[in-house]
C-alpha cells in the first residue's frame, strides 16, 4: 500500500488515550506548529511517527540550502549507481539550522519526553537519582538524484543492538526507544523523486521482526516540513524515478544519553566551533558528562577540562565532584560573536 501524509484529527481529550490507541489504525498524522505537544507525543506513541508542517520558515529553509550547498557541490557520489550525496557534519556545515533545531522547544519537549533516562544508585551509605537529557545522535545532509533506486527497509536503532518484545500500543511505554530519527525537508519530498517509505506501528513490534514491504506508506514533505520517526520504525528511502528532481534532507537524530555516539562529533568538530555554540547546544552535541562520570576527560567535563568553559561542570555528587582549576572561562561568551 501507498499513501501521502493526510492531516488526521488528534485524540479527543475527552477520550482515554488507551481507548484511542485500540481503535485506530497506525497511520502517519500532520501536525503544526500551534498543536499542543502532548497530542504529538500520543500520535508518536501510536505510530511510530509524526509530520509537523513548517517546522522552519521559507526564509530558514533558503538559509540553510545556502549553507549546505558549497559542501554538496563538492561532495561526490559512493559509486555509478548510488545517484546520493550523504554528508555528516551539520553542526559544522550548517550551525545556525544546528543550533535553530536544538534550542527549538518543539524538538526538545518531544526527545526529552521520550528518551531522558533517570537512574537511582548508591554510593556507599549515600543514595543518589540523577536524570539525563538525551544528546545528538548523528546528523546528516541527503541529497537524493534522479535514477537512485529504493533503499531496504531498516530501523535506524539496530546499530544499539535493541531488543524488544512486541506490545500493544496501550502498552508502549517511554524508555522503550533508545534514539528517535528527526528529517527535515529542505526541498519538496515526493513519492517521485524518492521521499522516505515508512511502516507506521512497526516499533511496536518485535525488535527481530522482519518488515513487511506490503505495509509501507510514502513520507511525503513539503520544504521546511519537519518528521519526528522512533528509530524502531521500519524505513527506507523510495526510488528518485524523476529525470531532474533532486531531494534534500536534514536529519539531526538524538538519543539516550549514555549510549555511544553514532556520529563522533568530538574526532572532527573543531573547538572553536563548538564554543560558538550556546552552553545548552554544547551539552546537546554531547560534550559534557552524563552524571554521575560518564564521558570525563581528566576527572572533569569536557566542557570545563577541554572547552575551557569555566563552571560549566555540574557535578555536585559526593565521590563525583569535579576538579577545580581546569577551566580559565576564556570561552564562556564565544557563542555571542558567532556570524549567522
């Protein structure tokens, strides 16, 4: 089966949303901007998905290919019948679209929801519980070309090696997914020039399961569009049968915060770079400690040890505390000087 995005009713508020989840069938609902995020969250829930409709305004969409462009124009492609230009490195290529996607409350209200972890332990007498944001898994810039074929239906969460029973929908439960895959359009996606095919409630079944081609519905953007995915969904990019249509995607994935890194950022991103971000972008890319100590570069945050971003060190935990003197707060004001 193959079907565009429609713009579906959200759950009644007057209704259990146990009971909406036994009655409708997965499909992929659209969404804007001025939807109240728990109705987002609850259609994620049920399908695995959600379209949310000028995510970035026409005038951020021409930033952004204006960015981007200089480093496709460069880019080659993989092979003769691989007809798409995949590049990592957002938040270097493109750090305003960067730095829009992870300060925007839309985007954050939706991973946090689904992927902070919050974990009780002890250390000796003394009991601690500490709650994690998630942080950026990956990012990429795809631009598909006329003549790429279809891409096999996969789920982006099986680098993690997960393994989940099937449930219900009712029985979905946040903590279930590790990452959740983000796109963004930067030009008009159709089921011509390749737009991704996505089978909606596939999270919900086992993690082992093979995908069933037949049930596979066509994503469908319009420029500046946005599509939040659970990586556990079952997805494929479609074929580009067009002679002149190319499609561009920002995708920017986020995960549980004390899972390895699909992209590593830290190998490439120079520091200055990384600076110029916001404080709260910098945790998001990954450079700070998920408490307790995990991710430490000598006994201390890498953003006090390595970014030298004085005070940025949140510990406070007896047995965790954080070195003094690491940092000298020379970049503590670096993201206000960055040219947009």
């Amino acid at each position: 089966m193959s079907m565009t995005f429609t713009l579906h009713a959200a759950p009644s508020t007057t209704a259990s949303t146990a009971g909406y989840l036994k009655l409708v069938a997965p499909r992929i609902e659209a969404f804007t901007r001025d939807t109240p995020v728990s109705e987002i969250i609850d259609s994620i829930k049920l399908n695995g998905g959600a379209r949310i409709k000028g995510f970035l305004t026409p005038e951020e969409v021409a930033s952004a290919a204006s960015a981007v462009r200089p480093h496709l124009d460069a880019a080659g492609y993989a092979r003769p019948d691989d007809q798409t230009k995949r590049l990592g490195r957002l938040p270097e290529y493109a750090p305003a679209l960067t730095e829009k996607i992870l300060t925007d409350s839309l985007y954050l209200s939706v991973m946090d929801t689904f992927l902070s972890v919050t974990h009780t332990s002890w250390l000796g007498d003394k009991q601690f519980v500490v709650t994690e944001k998630p942080i950026v898994a990956m990012s990429s810039i795809f631009e598909v070309g006329p003549g790429m074929h279809m891409q096999d239906l996969h789920r982006d969460d099986a680098i993690w090696y997960t393994s989940r029973p099937a449930i219900e929908a009712s029985q979905y439960k946040f903590g279930r997914d590790t990452t959740i895959s983000f796109f963004i359009a930067g030009s008009r996606t159709t089921r011509a020039n390749g737009a991704t095919r996505v089978v909606p409630g596939s999270h919900l079944q086992r993690s082992d399961e093979r995908p069933n081609q037949s049930q596979a519905i066509d994503a469908e953007l319009d420029a500046g569009d946005a599509f939040f995915m659970l990586s556990s969904v079952y997805h494929g990019a479609g074929q580009n049968s067009t002679e002149d249509e190319k499609r561009l995607v920002y995708a920017l994935f986020m995960q549980q915060p004390h899972l390895r890194q699909e992209e590593n950022f830290a190998l490439y991103l120079p520091h200055d770079i990384v600076r110029a971000y916001p404080l709260e972008v910098q945790r998001r890319l990954g450079y700070d400690v998920a408490l307790p100590n995990l991710g430490w570069v000598d006994h201390a945050s890498p953003l006090e040890s390595v970014l030298k971003q004085k005070g940025a060190d949140r510990r406070a935990i007896p047995g965790y505390n954080p070195i003094e003197g690491v940092a000298d707060g020379r970049a503590e004001h670096a993201h206000e000087s960055r040219v947009q």
